[in-house]
C-alpha cells in the first residue's frame, strides 16, 4: 500500500480517537490530499490498490455488522429450517420422481403375480415371490405417500430440535461465536497497521506530543505512539496479514456454510426419497436403498445436533467462573492511550467453542451413523 496513503490512515485514526487533535493535524490532511492531486498519484497502481484495499475492508466490516446481527437473531430458525414439503417446486421436483418409478413399479407387481400363478411349481419360489409382491405394493404406497411421510419426519425432528434449543443456551454460544468474529477482524486490522507502520514514520514528526484534552479530561499520548514506530522498526510486508484474513474467512463463513450444506443434502435426500423407497423393495438393491435411508436420517437429523451443541456450548460458557475465562486469554495492552479499540483480547475459551460448535455436529453425525448395522 502506497506511503501516502498509509500516512493519512494513520493521521485520521488519530483524529478520530479525540476530535480536538482534529484541529491540528487537519492542514496536514490538506496539503497531502492538495499534493496528491497536483502530482496526478491519485490515479496511479499504487494508489488504486489502496482504494481497492479501503473498500474491501469496509464492505468486509458491513458484512460483519450484518452476519453478527443475523445469527444473533435469527440462528434459532436457521437451525430449524427444513425443505418446504408442500411448496410449489418441491411438490412439482418430487412428483417428478413418483411419476418415473410409479411404472416400474406397477411392470414389477405385474410381473411377479404372473410369475405366482402360472411359471413357479416350487411351494418355496412361491412363498419368496408373494413375499417380494407385498413388498411391491407396500413400496408403491409409501412411494405414493412420500409427501405427508416427509412432512412428519422432519416436523418430528423441528420439534425435538426446537425443545433442545428452547433452553436457553444457545444466545450464549452466538454470543462467543460473534465476539470471535470481532476478534479476528480487529486482529486483520490491527496487522494491517502494523506492516504499514514503518511508511508513518517521517510524517509523525509533524505531530504535537499530545493534544489537547477531550471533554472527559483525557489526551492522546502521540509521543509514545511516535517513539513505538520509532523503536519497533517492523518491515512493512503485506503478506503477514494472510493468516487474519484466512482467520477471519473461515469464521465468517464458517457458521452460514455448515447450516447452508446440511440444507443442501436434505434437499436432495429428500428428493431421492421415491426412489430410495425403490430400492429398498427389491434384494438387489436393498444395500444401496439403506445406504440412502441412513444419509436421509443422519443429514435430517443433524440440526438436533446443531442444537445439542449449541445448547452444550452455551452452558459450558456460562458455568466457567469469570476469572478464569479472562485468565485463559491472549490479550495485548500498549500503550496507545486514546485508540483503545486497538486492544485485543481473545480468550481461549473463545477459541475452542468455535471449534466445538464446526466440529460437535461432525461428530455426533459419525457417531450416529456407526450405530446403524452394516
């Protein structure tokens, strides 16, 4: 990022941490923006970058805004959401499927009566082919009936789900979830600073060792900001910012990706039902039909396992005394009096319910799934 532009992001944050440094510092904003234009730099690469970088981290902050007023709001009802049975694309989508096994169905009952009253003289190859026809017909019923079945199944799962989430448990767990998010993204914004320190330096000089106090009596102390940049001599190198950014990424689409693909699969597993049905009913297919009736299950299911980890999360966390969450922490205290939203405070608890609440429903899901017989 261009030196200039390093220099007036440096010079606003400090006018913005107390208004009367704005007085003082608000000539120099001037004659860098006049010179800025006269040199033409305004349109130059490096300078574009630098426009590109501004937007990207302030459409990423509405973003957040965002994202961590829905899930405080509204995680409740994304957990409990299931495909609309009854809708109009549903409805049109599965009939599709009923329409095309609903043939096959009727040739293979056909067949088999045929085959029990004038091929087979065996009591045995008798007693297997009536057998085989009632599991023809039984199959092309609940094939029939595949809407009101799927409707009840996923009403019995919101409504075990929804009385896990009613305990009140999972506000708590959001919470930590959104206060990892404002972590991560101060962390982003506060690498950024740091590889960019280096370029402030020589305009710093300009400053007074303090301005004047605010309202409330306090000042903002330039000099140990100045003599920090001084003393620290960190290289600026974009690159050391990955690691935030990747961080940030992974947690602000972390949550909305694991709710959006169990949405998917049961989508689709739904869909398939027919034709699972289907496959149940002959023995040659059965393996692959009970495949598919275990991943309709589990995939089904998984939101009462989003809900039981939330609900573990948000105990955990309102059970841990106080001061041992705060004890548990990386935590970093300058001395930049007056730009207090530099600070940064992660506890380690923090941490690890973000891990448990992407990682928790992983595991019940392959739990539950060694429980079915092979």
């Amino acid at each position: 990022m261009d030196k200039k532009i390093i220099t007036l992001l440096v010079i606003l944050a400090l006018a913005a941490s107390n208004p009367a440094a704005g007085a003082s510092v608000k000539g120099k904003v001037k004659d860098i923006g006049a010179n800025y234009w006269k040199s033409g730099d305004l349109l130059s690469e490096e300078m574009l970058d630098a426009g590109r970088s501004v937007i990207l981290l302030a459409a990423g902050y509405s973003f957040l805004i965002e994202a961590t007023s829905d899930l405080a709001s509204n995680i409740t009802g994304h957990i409990l959401r299931n495909p609309p049975v009854y809708s109009e694309g549903f409805r049109g989508m599965i009939g599709f499927f009923i329409g095309l096994i609903q043939p096959f169905y009727i040739i293979a009952i056909i067949l088999t009566a045929f085959y029990i009253m004038f091929v087979s003289d065996s009591y045995v190859q008798r007693s297997r082919a009536k057998s085989m026809l009632a599991k023809l017909v039984v199959g092309l019923i609940i094939t029939s009936f595949s809407l009101p079945l799927l409707w009840a199944f996923f009403g019995m799962s919101e409504a075990v789900t929804a009385s896990i989430l009613s305990q009140g448990m999972v506000d708590r767990a959001v919470e930590e979830y959104n206060a990892a998010l404002w972590s991560s993204y101060k962390l982003l914004v506060f690498s950024l600073v740091l590889s960019n320190l280096q370029f402030a330096n020589q305009f710093l000089k300009n400053l007074p060792k303090a301005a004047p106090p605010d309202g409330a009596g306090d000042t903002v102390n330039v000099e140990a900001f100045k003599n920090f940049v001084k003393t620290a001599k960190i290289k600026g190198d974009l690159r050391r910012s990955i690691p935030p950014l990747l961080l940030f990424g992974m947690l602000f689409v972390g949550m909305y990706m694991l709710i959006s693909i169990r949405y998917v699969m049961v989508m689709i597993w739904a869909l398939m039902f027919p034709l699972m049905v289907f496959f149940l009913s002959f023995n040659a297919t059965r393996r692959i039909g009970r495949t598919m009736m275990e991943q309709t299950l589990l995939w089904t299911v998984l939101q009462t396992f989003y809900a039981i980890t939330f609900t573990a999360v948000g105990a955990a966390l309102t059970i841990t005394p106080p001061h041992m969450y705060n004890a548990y922490a990386i935590q970093y205290s300058g001395s930049f009096e007056g730009v207090p939203q530099l600070l940064f405070h992660f506890s380690f608890f923090t941490g690890v319910a973000c891990m448990v609440l992407y990682l928790g429903p992983i595991v019940l899901f392959n739990l539950f799934q060694k429980l079915f017989p092979p």
